[in-house]
C-alpha cells in the first residue's frame, strides 16, 4: 500500500517517522497500540525502544552507583576536606538509588554484577575531584553492597556508613 502524499510504503513511512520525528513515532505507536491495531505497528522499532528502556534503567542504578561511590572514597581518603556537599551527595545517591530499585525489583540482581564497573568509574571520579593519584585507592570496591547502600530506612540518619574516621558532629547534624 502506498501513501497519496509520498508515495511510500505504510513499512517505509513508519521507519522514516522514526528516524525524523521520534517523538511524533512514539504518538502515533502508543496510538496504535491502544487501538490494539497490531499489523500497524512499526515492531522493529518499538522492540529495540523497549529494549533500550531496559538498559536505560541499568545504566542509571550504575551511574548512581558509581556516584556514591565515588564519593565515600572522596569521604575516606580526603577526610580533611569533608563537606556538607559531599553528605548531601552520598545521601541524596542513596536515596535515588533505593527508589530506582523500589521500582526496578529485579535490578537487585544486578548490583554485584555491576559494582566492578561503577568502581572504575567511582576512582575516575575521586581521583579527578581530589587530585589524588588513581593508585591511592584500592585496586577492588574496599566496602560491601550493605555498606554502600546502607539501610533504606534510615536513609537520613547520621549512624549510617560513612567510610574512615569519624566526621564532626556538626557536619552530620
């Protein structure tokens, strides 16, 4: 079938939206898909877009995860320089973290897969932020899953893990 106006395919016209207007192709997918008009749908698409949600998610828990990291390396090896910057970080990673997984359960799985990557990224960051030496940190993640991301009900409290010595009482408050 061809289209008056192009003179295109219904397949041809249906990839061409999706590679110029992305958003007026996911208009007219949902559309398609409420109108349950099946034979319509542009499927390689909409699997690869499904597909990439998916991993969009994935990559989103690992950047927050190397954040956090990051920062509670940033926390014990440059104890001196501790901020209420660097509190807010690691608990606001924490938080968003614990929502991203709240919503994705099955991301659990993925977390002790994932933590070598997100500690190379973590050491990237801590080493550019404090202008140590990447050597300085350990070569592996020196902290657990459980001390990482802590316990989510406690998600504000100053008693969760914080990394190396002690920090100032009036820093935690």
């Amino acid at each position: 079938m061809q289209t008056p106006q192009t003179g295109e395919s219904a397949p041809n016209l249906k990839a061409n939206l999706y590679e110029t207007d992305f958003y007026a192709w996911t208009q007219q997918q949902s559309h398609l898909l409420r109108g349950q008009e099946w034979k319509q749908l542009d499927l390689p698409n909409l699997i690869e877009e499904i597909e990439a949600l998916g991993r969009k998610e994935r990559q989103e828990l690992r950047n927050r995860l190397s954040i956090l990291i990051g920062h509670l390396l940033k926390w014990e090896f440059q104890s001196a320089k501790r901020s209420r910057s660097w509190l807010n970080t690691i608990r606001i990673q924490r938080i968003d973290i614990w929502e991203l997984l709240e919503e994705n359960p099955s991301l659990q799985a993925y977390l002790q897969k994932v933590l070598p990557k997100a500690y190379l990224k973590a050491i990237a960051l801590a080493a550019g932020e404090t202008n140590l030496a990447v050597k300085t940190f350990p070569p592996d993640c020196p902290y657990t899953l459980e001390e990482v991301l802590s316990d989510s009900e406690a998600l504000l409290q100053a008693d969760r893990f914080y990394p190396g010595k002690a920090a100032n009482d009036d820093l935690m408050e």
